[in-house]
C-alpha cells in the first residue's frame, strides 16, 4: 500500500474528492449549478435577476438621478457632431463676410456642451460609487449571514474553499463591474441607441448603407454574447476550483506532508489551474475574434459611406457639413461596440458571480424556523428529553436510528457508549437539532424541538465535540463566547469551576492572553478545558459531551472528572464517550448497536448483569493495568 492510498477519512469539511487523489466536482454542489440544462441556466439567471433587483430597490432615488445624469451626459456628448455640421454649413460662409457670430455662438456651444457632459459624468460616477459600494456591503452581508444559519447538513456537503470563493473572488467580479463597467457598458448602449437615431434623421439614404452592415453586427454580437456567457460561467467554475483546492490542501497541511502528498497535491493544483488557464484563454478568445471584427465591419462600413456621401455631397444633394457629422456620428456608433468587447468579460464573470451567489442565496435551510415558536418551560421539565419513534439517516438507503424511543428526566445525566457507526453522534446532533428526523419526534422539555425558536434552543441545548474551535482574541472572549455581556468575575468563576482557573491565571497575559488562530497557543486539553467553562457559563438546560475528553491527556482528564459534577450538576446531560472513566460520573447508560438501545440502567447494575457494557467496561479496566 502506498502512502497516497494510505491517507484516512478527511475531516468532515473537506473535499473528499480533494483527498481520494482528484480534483473536485463543481457539480456535487448544487448551489453552484454550473448546468448545461438550458431551463437550469433560466432558473439561475431568474434567481439572479431577483436577486439584483432586491438589493438596488432601497437605492432607487438614487438610480433615478443616475439615469437622468446618464442621458444627460450622452445628449452632451451627442450634440459635438452636430455643433461640428452647423460650424462647416453655417458658421463658415458668414465668417468670410466678418461676422464671426455665428462661428463664435457654435464654440461656445460646444465648450458648454463640454462642461456639461463633465459634470454629468461626475455626478453619475459619484452616485454610482454610492449605489455600488452599497449594494456589495449588502451582498456580503447576506451571504455572510445565509452561511451562519443554514444548517450543519450544508456546511457538511459545501466546502469551506467554496465559501470562501463566494465571498471574496464572486464578490470582487461584481465588484470590478460596479467599479468602471457599468457606466462604460450603459453609455455604449446609450450611445449606439442615439447614434442610430440621429443617422437615420440626419441623411435617410445614407443612414439606409449603413443599414447593409447591421446583419453582420447582429450576427457578430450574438456570437458573442452565447459564446462568452458560457465561457466566463466555465472560467468562474474553475477559479472556484483553484481556490477550493489551495484552501483544502492548506487545512489539511499536516496530513499533507505526514503522507507525504506534496507531489500529488501539486499535480491535481496544477490540473486545475491550467484548466482555469484554458478556459480564460478561450475566453479572451473570444475578444480577439469579436474586437477585431467589430472595427473591420466599422471601418469597411465609413469607407463605402465616404465614397457614397462624397458622391451625394457633389451632387448637391447634402451638405458638406451633414457628411462630417455623419462620418463622426458614425465613429461613435462603432467605437463602444469595440469596447463593449472589453467590459462585456467584467459582465459576464459579473453576472456568472451573481449567479453563484444568489444560488447559495437560495439554499433553504433543511432545519426550518419555525412560523409560530413554542416557547421552552421553565421549571421541573425545563430539560426533559424525549426520542418517540425516531428514524434517521443521512441518506434515504441508509438509516442509523430505527424507531428511537428514549426518554431523558430532567437533570439526568445519560451516557450513550456502543461501537463506532452505531448512532451515538446522530443522536446527539438530533437533540441540538443539526438535523430533523426522517420520523417521530424529538421534544424539550415537552416541545418538539420544531417548534422552538432556534435563539431558544441554542439557548437550551449546548454541544461540545472533541474538535474545539477558538477564535482569534483572548481566552476570556472565547469563554465568554456564548454569554458576550458576562462580566470578568462570572468569566472566571466558570474557569474556576471547571478546574481552568491555574492554566489561565500562569499564561502571560492571564484571561487576556491570545490564543491566536484556532487556538493555536493552547494545548489541545487546554482548549478543551476552555470549551467547557465556555459551556458551563452559557448555563444550558441540556449539555451534550460528544467525546469531549478525549483530547484530554490522563491528569488532565481527572482533573475535568473532579470538574464534571459542578457542570453536570441540576442539567441534564448527554455524554458520549469511548473512554468508560467518563461514563463512570452517569446516572444511566445506554448502550446502542445500529441505532437501536440494547441495554439501558446504571453502570452498577449494567456491570452486575454480565451484557455488552460489562465486558467493555472489564475491557477498560484491563487496558488500566
């Protein structure tokens, strides 16, 4: 067996595929819903099209102004050319008699119209900025606050590098749009609009040439517009995979380099960046085939209205001064279709960006708020935990809890013990309501826990695992972490409480020490000891100890046994545990094969009757020895 093959389950936020030697699939993400299907890809841009309609309707005063600041900067704009044919038709036979009225007027006008588009195009960009800045800090707030309260089913299955790829390289497309893209992109479309207009009213048969090219620019630009849509979505799927790679591969540094999987890692990097490479050079293109060909079909197009406009002019059929209007009018109609090419790439990883997001957006929590909360009890069944008929599994083919009946008096301290798989952790990820039951129910204190508002449940029910999680400040913000008002003295009457209190008074800053990033200045019992003052000053109804010693070295582990009766004390408890020195403190234990409880009583009297906990508890004693 190679050390590649060798590597062991990931942790539960990775990429699996990452780990079995692959590069990851977008597609096992639904969210992200890179799908050909064309009515997939209606539905999502249907969903992005809501969604950006949602987050501009609080700014439509100011769009309102935007817009008239925008079409009176393309009037200005517009009027040059024709300011240029009243100058040459008008202004020029008067100035020969000397009367340069007329010429002077045709200046001023100009110079105005000048001023004008200037502040016109300041004032939009200026509350364009606003609107744009605005309208990013709302998109990242919702995203930022959608992943905290959907459910841990979905941070299971949605890699952390895809969050993280949401929230940074989606963001900072649209971002890139809303810094130039959007005023580039509507005054070219203002512009073509109001150029073919004024051709048209300016000379019919030489506005009708023109016309012959228009066949060839819709054919182009559609082109385009389908080729680059589904290029720039392929290119923002394989951004994402870079990302989810390097961040994967970043958490898992330590398995990386302990099986020596540096070589693979590099090459599946490799792979997906040079799949980003292809598909961005496909997509430039793209543009190299679409500019280009703009300005052939512009440049042909003035050449025959110069020959046909000269022979008109000759004709005395039109004015010298309608045909430079009408070559420079012209100019204007082909110029910001070429650089439409240029800010339609900003559009499209633009608009693939927002359709990831509003995908996300549009995960619906599997655990649902309630529409009518219950509220908790309080008094004698303030913890009273009841399983009635439960069945669960995390896939439709394969259930770990069959028709759980259980019930838990309040204050009642429960072990659960059994092999690995038998359904210890489901159990307790169903009384935090991680998850619903596929059928029965499960209630507090009376209540089925789906009718309890997710504030009041959190409240109540309090979980602890092995994996301890600190966050960047000191160790008195990450004991205060589910209290945020508790004062210094309740900070420290938990720690001491839970036998903290000699550990965190000799680090060098004492409780305002920093733990730096996940903890990393703390030893892994140490953090655990946190966690559990951090949990006892939450002061929950129910506590949950998913193999929470475990971690823990032996004088550690006792010292946190002498600690477990003051936590445990008037609460009740669920405590899940290989390590039998933990179940020793229980009132009860429950022992579950392939989810069903198949013995339930006492240690004392379970260890009398000679069953499944006797022999793992003779077992423990023997490893004792």
């Amino acid at each position: 067996m190679t050390a590649a093959s060798a590597v062991p389950d990931p942790p539960p936020d990775s990429d699996r595929a990452h780990w079995r030697g692959v590069a990851p699939d977008p597609h096992a993400d639904r969210s992200l819903a890179e799908d050909t299907d064309p009515a997939a890809v209606a539905r999502l841009r249907a969903r992005s099209r809501a969604l950006l309609t949602d987050v501009l309707r609080p700014h439509r005063a100011r769009l309102g102004t935007a817009v008239a600041l925008l079409l009176t900067q393309n009037a200005a704009a517009m009027s040059g050319p024709y300011l240029v044919m009243l100058g040459i038709d008008r202004a020029i036979e008067p100035l020969r008699a000397g009367e340069p009225g007329p010429l002077i007027t045709v200046a001023v006008s100009f110079a105005a119209a000048a001023g004008i588009e200037y502040a016109a195009r300041r004032g939009f960009l200026s509350i364009s900025a606003r609107i744009g800045q605005a309208v990013l800090l709302d998109l990242r707030r919702r995203v930022y606050a959608h992943f905290l309260h959907l459910p841990v089913a979905f941070h299971e299955r949605y890699t952390s590098g895809r969050m993280i790829s949401r929230l940074t390289s989606d963001i900072d497309s649209i971002a890139e749009l809303v810094d130039g893209g959007v005023e580039s992109l509507v005054m070219a479309a203002l512009t073509i609009v109001s150029v073919a207009g004024i051709l048209l009213w300016l000379d019919l048969p030489l506005a009708s040439v023109t016309l012959l090219a228009f066949p060839l620019l819709f054919w182009l630009s559609r082109w385009f517009a389908r080729a680059s849509a589904s290029a720039y979505r392929r290119t923002r799927e394989a951004m994402a995979l870079v990302i989810v790679h390097f961040v994967e591969s970043m958490r898992g540094i330590r398995a990386v380099q302990t099986y020596r999987r540096e070589e693979r890692n590099q090459h599946i990097f490799d792979s997906v960046s040079d799949d980003y490479r292809r598909s961005s050079r496909h997509a430039f293109h793209l543009i190299a085939t679409y500019s280009p060909g703009i300005k052939l079909i512009g440049n042909v197009t003035v050449a025959v209205v110069l020959c046909y406009g000269g022979a008109r002019v000759l004709g005395g059929e039109t004015g010298v001064g309608v045909l430079a209007a009408f070559l420079l009018y012209l100019r204007r109609f082909f110029e910001p279709m070429q650089e439409l090419s240029q800010f339609y790439n900003s559009l499209q990883s633009a608009t693939a960006a927002l359709e990831k997001l509003a995908g996300v957006l549009d995960e619906r929590p599997s655990v649902a708020e309630p529409t009518r909360p219950v509220p908790l009890p309080d008094g004698p069944t303030r913890g009273a935990v009841r399983f009635h008929a439960v069945s669960f599994g995390y896939r439709p083919d394969s259930p770990i809890l069959t028709g759980l009946d259980l019930t838990i008096p309040a204050g009642q301290t429960v072990a659960l013990i059994g092999p690995t798989g038998a359904g210890k952790s489901t159990v307790a990820k169903l009384l935090a309501r991680f998850h619903d039951p596929d059928a029965g129910t499960v209630t507090l204190g009376g209540v089925d826990l789906r009718e309890v508002a997710d504030a009041d449940l959190r409240r109540a029910v309090v979980l602890v695992t092995q994996e301890t999680h600190l966050y960047g400040g000191t160790v008195a913000d990450n004991i205060r972490f589910g209290r945020p008002d508790a004062d210094d003295e309740a900070v420290e009457a938990a720690a001491r409480a839970i036998g903290a209190h000699d550990f965190i008074a000799a680090l060098p800053d004492g409780y305002a020490t920093q733990v730096h990033r996940r903890g990393g200045r703390l030893s892994a019992g140490q953090r655990q000891l946190v966690a559990f003052a951090r949990a006892f000053l939450a002061d929950p109804a129910v506590l949950i100890l998913d193999e929470a010693t475990s971690s823990l070295d032996v004088p550690t582990e006792r010292l946190v046994q002498h600690a477990l009766g003051n936590i445990l004390r008037d609460r009740t408890a669920l405590v899940i545990a290989h390590r039998l020195s933990t179940v020793e403190t229980a009132d009860r234990v429950l022992v579950l094969d392939r989810g069903r409880i198949v013995e339930d009583g006492p240690p004392a009297e379970l260890i009398a009757e000679g069953g499944r906990y006797a022999d793992l508890h003779r077992q423990w004693r023997d490893s004792l020895l």
